[in-house]
C-alpha cells in the first residue's frame, strides 16, 4: 500500500484502528506485568483516566507518551511496537 494515494478519510481510519492496536497492546503488557491503571499513571506521570482513555483507542498517544510508559514498565519501547 502506497500511503501518498489514500485520502484524509482513511487516514483518520488508519489512525483509529493504530489507536486501538496500540492501546490493547499497553493494556495486556500492563497487565502481565502487574500493573493497574494506576499504578501505571503514577510510575509514567499520567492520570489513570487518561490510560483508559489510551487504553480503549479514544485518545491516540505520542511516540514519547508510549515511550514513557514503556519506561514505566521496565520495557523497551520495541516490545510495544512489535507486531503492530
């Protein structure tokens, strides 16, 4: 696929589903790593609202947000991003 040949409809298509891959991706690595909402929040420097938020595909976070929580989580930032 040629991303030069898409509109800006599939673009926002293409970006909510990215925002829901990557959000079911920090919720199961939370969670396999004992973390809460939280606990996650906290150790990442976000509110546990908006870690739902990210968490569900609502809120489509930065590169740095993911890196942050990735950090948070003793992880590199590699093992989110992998197989999205």
């Amino acid at each position: 696929m040629e991303f030069k040949d898409i509109d800006n409809f599939e673009k926002a298509i293409q970006k909510k589903e990215f925002a829901k891959l990557i959000g079911s991706k920090i919720r199961d690595t939370r969670k396999q790593r004992g973390f809460t909402q939280e606990k996650l929040a906290e150790a990442a420097g976000y509110d546990s609202a908006y870690i739902g938020h990210v968490e569900t595909g609502r809120y489509s976070p930065s590169v740095y947000t993911v890196w942050r929580m990735a950090k948070a989580m003793d992880i590199k930032l590699s093992e989110l991003l992998k197989d999205l």
